[in-house]
C-alpha cells in the first residue's frame, strides 16, 4: 500500500517540522516521518532541556549571592529531581506545541523509521519512502519531492567508549539522576562550556580539557579570554592545547580518569563523570542513500544552495548536511528549500548572518567576522568597544562582567562583526544581525534611540566608541 504527497519530509526535528508547517502554507500536501518525538534532539536531547537545567543553575548562582541584593537566603539548597522535573515539563509542554501545529497545519505523521527507496513499481525515480513501524509493519510513502532532516548525534572519539554511567555524552548527561561531585569535559566549544558553567554553579568541580589553545577557538579571541577568566575566577579548570588520549581511559573506585597530552607531557585528568563534548556527526547511516545518486562528504549529505541534493526532487537541511549545526540555521534551511520547491526563487542563506550564542553565565553570542577573521581576510579594520561594567542596568541585575565588541571596516564603515559576552546577551544579539542585514554602519546604530536603563545601550555606546564617540566610556 502507498499514499501520494507532495512532501515528504523525513525527520521531525527544528529543520523537518519548519519546512513541514511551511509547505502546508504554501498548499502542499505534507507528511513527516519521525522514529522518536517531533521536536528532534533540540527540543528533547539539546536546546530545550539544556537551557532549562542551566536556568536552574543560574537560579542557585543568583541565590547564592542574594545579600547583596539585600536579601537574606539561609539554609539554601536544590533539589536536582525537582530540577530535572521542570526541565522534562518543559519539554513536554512544547512537543504538545508542536504536535498540536501539526494538526493544525493537517500534516500527516507517520511515527516509525523511514528509508529512501531507489526507483522501483511505486516511482520510476527514487525518493519514495518506506516507513518501519516497531511492530514489524511497513508502508510507503510516495512524494514529488523529498526533504532530508535527520539530524546529528554527539560525536565521539575513536577507541573513546560511552557507557553511558561514567563516560557520556550530553544525551546521557541530560538523564542523570543525581549530580557527581566532579566531571572531566573533553571539549571547550559551546556545549562543553554550557556544561561546564551549569555545573559548577551546581557545585561539581570542573575541568575543562581542550585541543585548541583557548576555549571557544570559533568566538573572537577577546571573547575567549574574558569567559576563561571569570570560569577560573569560578574555580573551573581549564586545560588548554591538550590532546586526549581515547584508549587511556580507566575506571576505577568510582572514579574515571583519562590522560592528556600537551607541551608539558602526558598528564592523568580523574572525575566521578567524563563528558565527551567534540561535536556531533550527521546521522546518514541505514536511510538507503546507496540507492540513490545523492552524494555523501566528510560524515554529510552534498546540497546546492537550494538545498536540492544530486537528486534534484530530493533536498536535505540541517545538521545532516553539516556547515553550521545551529536548530535556527536548520529551521532557516527548511524554509528557503520548500520556498524553492514551490517556484518562489527564494535568496540562498547567508551564512555570514547566522548568530551563535552560548547560554553559559555570562552569555555569549556573535555575528559576522571576528578581528582576526577580518584581518585574515585582508580588511584594514576599527573596533569599537563598550563595558558592561559601565552600565547602569547591568549594575542593577548585578551581572556587569563581559562587553560588546564591534569589528568594523574601516574603508567602507561596512559592519563585519558583533561579538558580546555579558548578561542576556543572546537575547540581543538580533538587533546586530539585523543591522548587518540592512547594512547599517556604526554610526547608525549609535544613532538608533535606545532606552535607558537597558542592556541594549551597551550596543549603542560600543557603535559610538568606533569612531571614538561613546558617552560614557
């Protein structure tokens, strides 16, 4: 048996169930095909639940320094199951948020695993889709186009095993019952240091090993050093230019322990817990792309800049296509390939303009070029700067470390870059990719009226400070 669409949409994470709501708007008739839960690893095994244990994190950081605010908190403690209990009602609030626009948009969902079939009696070309319920049953599912979002999962490291009780991976790491007393994270990207800052404010001791020589290598370098001293202001560990060693791993007493190698020799790192935090990989295995003329690099699927793979009816978004493995940058995929199926010659994506925040304590969040990237690049460049320790609002919230930082080219005043670290900041960083999209120059955005007392009036003043200008600095 097989059920005509004009999009299937295979994988109902950010990427898939976007492009799903999209195509149902534009008149298509839609069906996704999901293993698990719509929502995908952001809203079940990323995003959602990380940020939601970090806000709890932050809740007892705040708390704990509550005098000085005036306000007296004695005997003060946490309950981690109460604080996993918030984290799931948030999850299941928001799949009961997306289920419900899948109704409303009448897509159909087809719960089970789904594989790309080749050409057979179904279609003359390939892209019809077999769907595997757990109960042994198949159907198919045949679609004048195709559109791949089957995600990632957490990378891991050769000869490096997760058991999943003392070496894990964010996915594990989001199911613990009970804090350990200490953890070891390989990796200082974004989510190693989402980690790292969520659990020391819990009160687990925290060493950070990283192969670059600084932390967030991605953010602007001043970035980088400003979260590395308030994390060892905090007491983290951070180890730096180290390489792991995946087979030197023990388990003993409780305690797992792995060796690392840097300038200084080999060096043994222990912890009740070793998360591995490296990256994720696509997740293309088992979905019958060998039946197809779709082309696989380096871990993920080759797309134009439609999205459309070597099989022009067959497009694929997010991170199984590798690039940027942001959920609002797979969202963003999914709209301009369904846009581009239904004849709307959308603008291909700018990946120049895609924010990147990192929801540690300060935040962090960034557009655009970074100074060395700039000047790499062969732009004479000026900066502009503004502290949030001059801020009235940021003395206020009591959260006053971090900046805003300007990269700006200094032939054409063109905007190149925006880099923030400071309270909320990912909450601001919109109005910087905005301005680049509409090509606003420094003194435009220093013009802007930004109220007062707010945060966002450190973006006018570091826009000012460009050409020398800022009040208050």
């Amino acid at each position: 048996m097989s059920q005509e669409f004009d999009l299937v949409v295979l994988g109902g994470g950010m990427g898939g169930y976007v492009a799903a709501i999209r195509a149902a708007q534009l008149g298509m008739s839609v069906a996704l095909v999901e293993k698990e839960k719509l929502g995908g690893t952001c809203l079940h095994r990323g995003c959602i639940p990380s940020k939601a244990l970090l806000r709890s994190a932050e809740v007892f950081a705040t708390l704990r320094e509550s005098e000085k605010f005036g306000v007296m908190a004695d005997n003060l403690r946490f309950d981690f199951a109460k604080v996993q209990q918030r984290k799931e009602a948030i999850v299941e609030q928001l799949h009961k948020g997306v289920q419900y626009l899948m109704n409303k948009g009448k897509i159909s969902v087809f719960a089970g695993f789904g594989r790309v079939m080749g050409p057979s009696i179904f279609s003359p070309q390939a892209g019809a889709v077999r769907i595997e319920r757990e109960n042994g049953e198949q159907e198919i599912l045949v679609p004048r186009y195709l559109l791949l979002a089957t995600g990632s999962r957490p990378r891991t490291l050769p000869g490096l095993k997760v058991d999943g009780e003392y070496v894990l991976t964010s996915d594990e790491a989001l199911q613990l019952e009970r804090l350990p007393a200490s953890i070891v994270i390989v990796g200082g990207g974004v989510i190693g240091i989402e980690w790292a800052s969520m659990l020391n404010d819990f009160g687990v001791e925290v060493t950070v090993i990283e192969y670059a020589d600084r932390i967030l290598p991605l953010e602007d370098e001043e970035v980088s050093k400003e979260i590395t001293r308030l994390l060892k202001k905090r007491k983290v560990k951070i180890v730096t230019s180290a390489k792991v060693v995946p087979d030197s791993v023990t388990i003993t007493e409780g305690q797992v322990t792995i060796k690392a190698e840097s300038a200084e020799g080999e060096k043994a790192f222990s912890a009740e817990k070793l998360l591995v935090s490296v990256g994720r990989q696509a997740n293309i295995e088992n979905l019958g792309l060998e039946a197809t003329e779709i082309q696989i690099d380096r871990g993920a699927i080759v797309v134009n800049e439609h999205f459309q793979t070597a099989e022009p009816h067959i497009y694929a978004v997010g991170d199984v296509i590798g690039g940027v493995q942001l959920a609002h940058v797979a969202a963003h995929e999914g709209l301009l390939a369904v846009e581009h199926m239904a004849g709307r010659q959308p603008q291909p994506m700018d990946y120049r303009q895609v924010p990147k925040c990192t929801y540690s304590r300060p935040e962090i969040a960034s557009v655009g070029l970074t100074e060395a990237e700039a000047r790499e690049q062969g732009y004479e460049i000026k900066t502009g700067k503004f502290s949030f320790k001059a801020l009235g609002k940021a003395l206020v919230l009591g959260e006053n470390d971090g900046f805003v930082k300007l990269v700006v080219d200094a032939r054409t005043n063109d905007l190149l870059g925006v880099h923030m670290i400071g309270p909320h900041v990912t909450d601001m960083i919109s109005e910087a990719g905005l301005a680049r999209l509409l090509d606003a120059t420094p003194w435009e955005i220093g013009q802007t009226i930004h109220p007062h007392p707010t945060l966002s009036e450190a973006i006018a003043e570091a826009a000012l400070d460009v050409d020398g200008e800022a009040i208050h600095s």
